[in-house]
C-alpha cells in the first residue's frame, strides 16, 4: 500500500543521509518528491537516486531569502505541499573554552533559525491539513561538554515544533518533532574531523547505546514516513524519538 499517493512532499537537506533517505521512501510509497540543499552536485545525484520524476533546488535555510524562492520554483512544478521536512542541519563540537561567536551563529542560523524560517516561508504553498516534521536529535535530552551549543539548537527545534503546531490548528497542519539517536550519516566527517577521528567517534557512540549500535538512515525513513502519513494524524506537536534507547537509559 503507498501512504503518499499523489502527495507532494519537500525535504530541506534532502541530498544526503536521513533527508536523502526520507525522499526516496516518499518516492517509493507515491509522492512526488522535491529537495533542497546547499550542494548541487549532490542535489542532482540525489535526485537521479530518488526518481519517479524527483525535483532538486539550490537553498541555503541559512539564507532566509533563498528559501521561499525554492518553495516557488518546486510548487510550481509539482504542487502545492502536503509534507514538508524541515531537515537541513549541521553539527560542530568543540571544547567550552574554543567555541567561537562564528561557530556559534553558524549552529543557530541553520539548526534554529533556519527551520523556523523554512515552516514560515512555506506557509503559502502548504495545502490545509499537511503535515510538517523538524528533525531534532536526541541528544537534547543529554548532556555533551563538546556538543552543548548543538544540542541546545535541537532542543529549541523541539520547543518550536509546539508553538508552530498550535499556530496551524486552524489550517489543520501538524508540526511534529522526529529525533534520531546516533545514526550512521555523513554527518559525522563534516566538522573537519580525520577518518581514524570519526571511526573512533562512532565506535563510542554505539557503545553508549542501549542497542548497542548505531541506527541506519533506512530505520530513520520509517518514521519520517508515519509522520507524513495519516498513521499519525493523531499526533500533533509530538516528538518521535528513535535513538535504540540512547536518551532514556
């Protein structure tokens, strides 16, 4: 049975990892699918891997004013939009002490201010009753000394996640939280970190697991799914944790 038949559904940061993951399942069960990313390269890779006649647009959420031109350019190709992923992010750890203004404003721009932004922007070309998810982390829910300022941004999503859903009662749109525990993404080498540094990195982060391993994209897509679906039209500014145990042991 494909949940999203005919549905039209847009996921910032859909060129790699969860987003890319989540825009192929959506393709697979009947949506058409855009995407954004700031990449083109691998926007265009990716869109070759989603098919089904996949859209892929050039955006930056760090750039407010690059985002509503995105949505433009994807509705007026594939129409107006039921599910909306508001999935670009990124991550960056260092010590309290080394944390820069410039790292700081980097996380805030993107992770908080981008997705409140990327929700804001779409209001015009949402249809009534469509279902928007924020991708968090659960790691908000845990203390990191290196990943505070990270952290702090995912837990704000959450946060705005509520205030959003109650904005939208009455257009009947659901604004719901998904947070992945550690998962196995190209995320972990972009901070600039060696390749022994990220082995390493993820080894200890399976180990504190409960699991006691690291999620894979494909889990991840799952849950995307169900919350784009009417599985979960019971739900609202709710927050769907995925984390193999990771924030509640």
């Amino acid at each position: 049975m494909k949940k999203l038949e005919n549905k039209v559904a847009v996921v910032t940061g859909g060129n790699s990892g969860i987003g890319l993951a989540a825009a192929k399942l959506y393709a697979q069960h009947g949506a058409k699918v855009g995407i954004t990313g700031r990449n083109k390269t691998t926007i265009d890779t990716a869109v070759a891997e989603i098919g089904e006649g996949a859209v892929g647009v050039v955006a930056d959420v760090a750039n407010i004013n690059s985002i509503a031109p995105a949505y433009e350019q994807i509705t007026a190709q594939l129409g107006k939009i039921d599910v909306l992923v508001v999935n670009a992010g990124v991550y960056a750890g260092l010590p309290l002490a080394d944390f820069t203004e410039e790292l700081f404003d980097q996380l805030s721009d993107i992770n908080f201010k981008g997705a409140f932004f990327s929700v804001q922007k779409a209001l015009p070309y949402l249809n009534d009753g469509a279902s928007v998810i924020i991708t968090s982390s659960a790691v908000s829910n845990k203390a990191f000394a290196d990943a505070s300022v990270y952290a702090a941004t995912k837990a704000a999503t959450t946060s705005l996640a509520r205030g959003l859903s109650s904005s939208l009662l009455d257009r009947n749109i659901r604004v719901n939280v998904l947070s992945p525990g550690p998962i196995e993404t190209p995320i972990f080498g972009r901070g600039g970190a060696s390749a022994a540094e990220v082995d390493g990195m993820k080894d200890y982060m399976a180990s504190i697991v409960p699991a006691k391993r690291l999620g894979n994209v494909e889990e991840i897509a799952e849950g995307y799914l169900y919350l784009a679906s009417d599985d979960s039209k019971y739900m609202v500014g709710g927050d769907l944790v995925l984390d193999g145990g990771f924030s509640r042991f």
